[in-house]
C-alpha cells in the first residue's frame, strides 16, 4: 500500500467514525461531499480534521478547515502537509 491509499484509509477510518452516514468504506471517494454525502457539521468536520493532525503529525490551520469539502480535498490537504 503506498502512502496515498495509507492516508486515504485513514482518513476513511477517521470519517465513517465521526459520520452518522450508512455509506460503507468502499462507497467513499475524492468526490464524496463531507457534508451533503457524509452528514458532517462543522464541529465533525474539525473533530476529524483533529484525529488526522495527530496521526500524520501535521498542523492545519481553521482557515484551511474551513475550505474542506470534499474527501478528495483533505487527502490533498494532507499528502501536501506531509510532503512538506
């Protein structure tokens, strides 16, 4: 498994926790919408964003939160943090 399906994993895991969605793993790709897709209110959204700081020892600014729509979106977000 490459690092990309390692951080997409992740970040799967981290969303079908926090989500009251019935999606299953499988269902969830880079277009899968956090909230209309997923049901995450912003509150669930940083809980997340949160749980993956930790896991992948990034920092992600409110501001960068705020701007994550999307599955794909944070998977970008985060492979771009990391590389840093």
């Amino acid at each position: 498994m490459g690092d990309a399906d390692a951080i997409r994993q992740k970040i799967i895991e981290e969303l079908l926790e926090a989500s009251e969605s019935s999606l299953e793993a499988s269902e969830i790709e880079a277009g899968t919408n956090l909230r209309d897709d997923l049901g995450l209110d912003s509150l669930q959204a940083v809980t997340v964003v949160m749980a993956l700081e930790q896991e992948f020892e990034v920092e992600v600014d409110d501001e960068e939160i705020d701007g994550l729509q999307t599955v794909g979106d944070i998977l970008e977000l985060l492979a771009t943090k990391i590389a840093a």
